[in-house]
C-alpha cells in the first residue's frame, strides 16, 4: 500500500545532499569540493586530497604536516589482530580479508565509536585511513606466506604501503619516487566519487548509528562485486584473456551480444556518459610507470586497441560506453608488482577516504534519518494459514 515511486538502481533517487564530490556526466567532469580530478592528481597529494575530503578546504602546510602525523601516528594495528588473519586460508581473497578484519576494528576500538561526538568521529576517521594500508599490506604478505611488516613512520602514506607489501626485513626497501608518485595518484582518483554503491551502502548502514568499523567493512562487501571495484581485477583478466590484438573483434562482438552476459570490463558507466576524467590520467600513468621501470607490457596495447576500436563502434557510441577508472588501473598496478587479487584492495584502502567523509557529513547533518526505501508489494494478498497435514 502507499504511493511510492518505483526507481530501480536509485537512477533518479537523490539520496542525500553533499558538499564533497560533483560529478557532471555528460561532460565528463569531476570535482572533489570544486577543484577538477585532473588538478588535484597532477599537483596533490592523496594525504592533501584526503584532508581536503574530510575539512572542505585544502590544508596550508601547517595543517598539512599536523594532518600527516596523526595519520602516521595511527598506522600501527592491534598486536592481537595479527592472530586474526592467520584464521583466514592462505588463498583467501584480500578483499574477504580486509572486510573481516576492518569489521574486527570495531572490538578493537571502543574510545572512538560514540558517533555524536564529532571529536570521536574524527579519531576513528584518521584510524581508518591510517590502519588500511597496513591492513591491506598485511593481506598481501599473509597471502604469499612472508612475515608482516610493522608500518615505519618517516616515509610517506604511500611509500609506507610500498615497504609494508613488498618489502621484507632481511633487507632495506627502497621506495621507487615514480611508483610512489604513480600510486599515490591512483589513490587520489579513487579517493571518492558521490553516491556509488559502496558510499551508498557506508551512509544506509552509518545512518542506524552503527559502529564506523562496521559501516567501512559493509562498503568493502559491496565494493567487491566486479559491477563496482571489483571491475579493476576483472579488466586486466580479460586483457589477458584477450591476450593479443587480433582477438578484439571477437570479445566486441561479444560484449555486443544480447544473448552473451559478457561486458567489455572497465567500460561503461551509470553516470559518465561521456570518457571519465580519471581514464585519462590513468592512461598517462601507465607510460610514466612503464618508462620509470623500464618495463611493457603487451596488454597495454591490446587495451588501447580495444579502447580505439570500441570507441569507433555503433553499439559503445550509441550507448555512450566509454573507458571507466577501472580500465588501465590494472595494467599500472600489474606493472608494479601487485597480483590482480589486491586491486580492489587498493581501492579500498583509497575509497576509505570518501566513506568515512561522506559518513561525517551525514552524521552531522541536522536533517539526518535511518535510510528505510519502501517497496512496491508483489508477493500473495492476505490468506488464511493452512495446516501442514492439509497443505
Ligand atoms: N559492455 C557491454 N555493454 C554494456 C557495458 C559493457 N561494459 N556496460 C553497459 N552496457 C550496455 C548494457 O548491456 C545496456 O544495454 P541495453 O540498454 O541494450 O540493455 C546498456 O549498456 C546500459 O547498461 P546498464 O547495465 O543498464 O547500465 P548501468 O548504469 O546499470 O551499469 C555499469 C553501469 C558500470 C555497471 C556497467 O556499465 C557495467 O557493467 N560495466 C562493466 C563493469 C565495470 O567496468 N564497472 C566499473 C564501473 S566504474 C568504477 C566503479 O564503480 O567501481
């Protein structure tokens, strides 16, 4: 009963408002508090871009270095969840990980979940975005059976995460400045963007007063399906799939065919109707990665070529299916050294960001209430209860 409106997939639903991310999709336009994707991953930081996410303003350098050490001074992870992971098999995929171990958070620390108290909030904000790179290193290392490496406080938020994943005590890790450049740029375009699945599902759960840990390991759930965050590791495996130029045709062909649930992965997107901005910087940091280690990789050409020739197709013009973030972030972070199970990890670790600000800024919002979508009932009308013996 009640008139509701029916809106499938939220396209019309505005579920909130916000003063973080805009995004104009037709013109292919991304702003985080004003200033364009472009800008802020050519010339920021992530730690800068986060500060600006949670604060509204950029910071001056002052706030930036204070914002930096608490940062730091919170990378550290309960001794005891060390004992956690080794509850996980060994080939237990990084993301299942992460959502277990982001949820142990919330036993772990019970001086920061009093969600009225904005200075509470903060805490477990900067608790998040420090302890996952940790958390996602530690996922690695756990993986591949190497010892975890404890966070070491002089380097930076990125080349921290660097050392943790692949470095190992037998030996002094060196952090490459391009790859740390590269990859804290790819975190500053996955830093937040809007209402997405994920932000959605941290706000729905956020809005019950649940416990903050809580709510991040619920947007690390969602994030994982390949329609979302998962579409990364599922891009570069059909690059590889593909494996040479030749055989584009037929994946077109395929992902053209109604009677095949077979979808170009990295293309497509529910607002970008245009190239998103963050396609176009990940394709420019390939090629600095790529000549910093002096390294190619043949499925960077098969995704050009299939990017070029999709592009030129009637079915992606008509449907304005374009290249999406999660098309060349494979091929960078492959060529770093990372395996395609930790790059929806890596985009969780970035995302954490835009959850926990766009989780404050609902909690602080005078017009806030537990999210309850209503339904159009399609099931039986009333009926009377039958006993077993006369069904
Ligand atoms: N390959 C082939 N056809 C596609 C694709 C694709 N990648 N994406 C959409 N279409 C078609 C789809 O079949 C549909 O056709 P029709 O109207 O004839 O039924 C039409 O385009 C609209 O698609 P939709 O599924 O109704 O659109 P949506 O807004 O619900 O879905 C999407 C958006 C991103 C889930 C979808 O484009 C997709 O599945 N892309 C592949 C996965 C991917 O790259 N996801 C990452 C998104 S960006 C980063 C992130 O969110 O994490």
């Amino acid at each position: 009963t009640g008139a509701f409106t029916y809106d499938p997939g939220f396209t019309s639903t505005a579920s909130c408002e916000s003063g973080l991310t805009f995004i104009d999709g037709d013109q292919g336009v991304l702003l985080h508090r004003g200033y364009p994707i472009g800008q802020l991953a050519e010339n920021s930081s992530f730690m800068e871009v986060s500060y600006l996410l949670l604060n509204g303003e950029l910071p001056t350098q002052d706030e930036l270095t204070k914002f930096e050490n608490t940062i730091t001074r919170h990378t550290m992870l309960h001794e005891q969840l060390a004992t956690f992971y080794r509850g996980f098999r060994r080939d237990a995929h990084p993301m299942a990980v992460m959502c277990g171990v982001v949820g142990a958070l919330s036993a772990f620390y019970h001086d920061s979940t009093d969600i009225t108290d904005p200075t509470q909030r903060m805490i477990a904000s900067h608790r998040l975005i420090a302890k996952m790179p940790t958390i996602a290193a530690m996922a690695y290392k756990y993986s591949v059976g190497q010892p975890f490496l404890y966070p070491k406080n002089d380097l930076s938020y990125t080349g921290n995460f660097l050392r943790m994943t692949f470095g190992v005590p037998a030996e002094e890790y060196e952090v490459n400045p391009v790859v740390e450049k590269a990859l804290d740029r790819i975190f500053i375009l996955h830093a937040d963007h809007e209402q997405n699945a994920s932000t959605s599902t941290v706000r729905l759960a956020g809005s019950s007063g649940a416990n903050p840990f809580a709510c991040i390991a619920a947007g690390i759930a969602c994030l994982w399906g390949p329609a979302h965050g998962g579409a990364n590791e599922a891009a570069l495996n059909m690059l590889h799939e593909i494996g040479r130029p030749e055989r584009i045709p037929e994946f077109i062909a395929r992902a053209k065919d109604k009677n095949d649930p077979f979808r170009l992965m990295g293309f497509g997107h529910r607002v970008y109707k245009n190239y998103d901005p963050r396609a176009t910087v990940m394709q420019k940091t390939v090629r600095e990665v790529f000549a910093a280690l002096n390294v190619s990789d043949p499925v960077f050409e098969v995704a050009l070529q299939l990017e070029e020739m999709a592009l030129k197709d009637d079915y992606f013009v008509e449907k304005k299916l374009f290249p999406n973030v999660d098309f060349y972030s494979g091929v960078i972070l492959s060529a770093i050294g990372f395996p395609t199970t930790m790059f929806t990890a890596l985009f969780a670790l970035a995302r954490t960001v835009g959850w926990v600000a766009q989780w404050n800024e609902m909690i602080s919002d005078p017009e806030q209430k537990i999210g309850r979508p209503r339904q159009l009932y399609t099931g039986p009308t009333q009926r009377d209860y039958v006993p077993v013996s006369q069904r």
